[in-house]
C-alpha cells in the first residue's frame, strides 16, 4: 500500500487560501501576546507557551530556521 504525503493531497488554490488565513490571523495573535507581555509581569509559563505555539505555526508554514529561534529563547526562559 502507498501512503501520500499530506502536500499530495491538497489543492494549489486550496493552500494558497489556508496559508492566507493562517499569516493573517498569525501577526494580531503575536502582536496580542506582546501587548500582554508588555502589561504584566513576567509570567515564565506564559512566556513558554506562547513560544510553543510559535513554534508549531512556524514548523507548520516550514520556517524551521525561524521556528530553531524561537525554541533557542524557550531554552533562555526556561534557563532563568
């Protein structure tokens, strides 16, 4: 039996969509989580989570240098 890979079955117009959607929806979310950031004290588990999110969404998009960044200041947070 063969086995596609996700890539495969997907519709060019179809991802160009998804991907629309997703970079529109990304820049508030992250722009909310600095705002936030900014106005409160500094909360180490929040932090975290937020950078794990940005971690998922930039190995979604394949960002993986990006997404390499954003794990290395997850370490620094957790260094502290």
């Amino acid at each position: 039996m063969r086995y596609h890979s996700p890539q495969a079955v997907v519709f060019p117009d179809s991802a160009k969509l998804h991907h629309y959607s997703a970079m529109s929806n990304f820049a508030p979310a992250v722009k909310l989580m600095l705002d936030d950031s900014l106005t409160r004290t500094e909360d180490p588990c929040q932090a975290l989570v937020g950078c794990t999110l940005i971690i998922c969404f930039e190995m979604l998009i394949g960002d993986h240098q990006r997404a390499t960044k954003h794990a290395q200041g997850g370490f620094t947070v957790l260094k502290q």
